[in-house]
C-alpha cells in the first residue's frame, strides 16, 4: 500500500487537500534541487542564486499541481488554497512586500509554460524555457539543455502525485 493510498475515499478540507499539495511541491522541488546541483555545479551557484532555484522550482511544482488539479471538483478553490500556502511562507519571514513581485511572477511563469507545454509530447522548449529562468540569469545556456530531463522528471513526478492524490480523496465543499 503505497503513502497516497491512506487517503483513499476519505473527506478532506480544500485547505487540508491544498496543504498536502503543498507538501508534494516541496518535497520534489527539494529532491529536483539536490539533483540539479550536481548536475549543474559548473554553475557554482551563490546564495541567491541558489534562492533563485528554489523559488522556480516551486512556481514550476504549482503550475504542475495547477494541471492536474485545475479541472477537478472544487479544482479552483483548492489551486486558490494552494498558493496561499506559497504566499505565507513569505508572510511568515516579514516579506509582505514581495508578495506582489511574486504572483507576478507566479502570473507570467504559468503564461509561459503553459504555451509551451504540450501534453502529448515532452516539450524540450518548455523545459529549457524553464531552466533558463533558474539559472544564468534567465539567459540562454546550452550546458543546460542536459538538465532538461531533470525539469521533465520533476514535472511529470509533480502531475502524477498530485492526478494520483486528488482523484483517491473526496473534498468537502464546506
């Protein structure tokens, strides 16, 4: 019996189906950065360049989340619930300000992914579109076209969890 079969039929809250979620992104995000590092450690990432990583990996696991949960029942309110968990890790270091920049970004990463995505075919555009906002400062790199693989894992890892969890559970509409 694999973890999301505990949640099998049970009733959940939006904001308990939105904070496992949540803990889906994160937990592959942080598999996805170790993995990352290695691969790309040519880069020798500083702190904030490392911030910078994390911070995309995390908009990239909810645009994930956002396409396998956005057509289900009470798909938006749980996708509302969702990134209000990402907006208060924010509230919670004082960071009030940056919470406009960030569903700005969060509103221009979605727009670009999702017109690059397709979902009958790995879209290698999409996934290098992708890594070139985490890394070089948004600009073209071929060295990191051999992270692609890595950017498609995580996102299919992230869609399937997510399809795989939200399907098992009935959410309460309260």
């Amino acid at each position: 019996m694999g973890l999301l079969d505990f949640f099998r039929k049970k009733r959940m809250s939006v904001e308990d189906v939105a904070q496992v979620l949540w803990v889906i992104c994160c937990e592959t995000a942080k598999h996805t950065y170790h993995e990352l590092s290695e691969l790309i450690s040519e880069f020798e990432l500083d702190d904030d360049e490392q911030g910078v990583l994390r911070y995309e990996l995390i908009i990239v696991n909810l645009w994930a989340v956002t396409l396998s949960v956005h057509q289900t029942p009470s798909g938006e309110t749980i996708l509302d619930e969702l990134h209000c968990n990402f907006l208060n890790t924010f509230k919670k270091h004082g960071e009030m300000e940056s919470i406009p920049s960030i569903m700005s970004d969060i509103d221009q990463r979605y727009k670009e992914y999702s017109s690059l995505w397709n979902d009958k075919e790995p879209s290698f555009m999409l996934y290098f579109k992708i890594l070139t906002n985490m890394f070089n400062n948004g600009d073209p790199d071929k060295r990191l076209l051999h992270a692609s693989l890595k950017i498609q894992a995580n996102i299919f890892s992230v869609c399937e969890a997510s399809l795989s969890f939200i399907t098992k559970i009935r959410v309460d509409r309260n």
